[in-house]
C-alpha cells in the first residue's frame, strides 16, 4: 500500500511540475495564439512603408530622384502610412 501512494504522489508531482513549467519551456506559443492575424499583417506592411519612405530620402540624397519627384512620392508614401497607422489603431482597439 505504501508504494502505490508514493506512485500516485509521484504521479501527481510529476502532471504539477509538467504543467507548471510549460510557459517556460515554450514562451511565445502562448504569445502567438492571442496575437491578431490582422495586426501582424498590418504591423509588417506598416515597416516595409516606413523601409519605402527611407528607401526614398536615400535616393533623394543620392541625386537620384529630383527634389520634385521626392516630395510627390513622399507624400504619398506618407499617406499611404498613415492610412496602414488608422487601420491598425481600429484593428488593436482602445488602449491597444
């Protein structure tokens, strides 16, 4: 009798210990699950517009394109920005 309770203890520790230490074994799967497809996808056409408006000043900087042509293609840029910020604020939602 006395080693079937130090199994079923052993058990026990054993699901509590598992259990207890998988947010440290795998700490972005729960990160992961409750990020919003949407947001992501916002989030990373918001970097490659910000890489496009740098992208921009460097050729500006570079001669290849005229003040003219940068401050329309800035502009935009810009707006294009902006558009991808109000999107990604509803998308998020207050305080988000």
């Amino acid at each position: 009798m006395d080693v079937l309770a130090f199994l079923l203890v052993a058990a026990v520790l054993v699901a509590v210990v598992a259990f207890v230490s998988a947010p440290l074994r795998n700490p972005r799967a729960e990160d992961e699950e409750l990020e919003d497809p949407r947001a992501a996808d916002l989030e990373a056409r918001k970097e490659a517009k910000y890489r496009e408006i740098r992208d921009a000043e460097q050729d500006r900087a570079s001669g290849k394109l005229s003040q003219e042509d940068f401050e329309r293609q800035d502009a935009e840029l810009r707006a294009d920005a902006v558009e991808i910020l109000d999107e990604l604020d509803r998308v998020r939602g207050p305080g988000g």
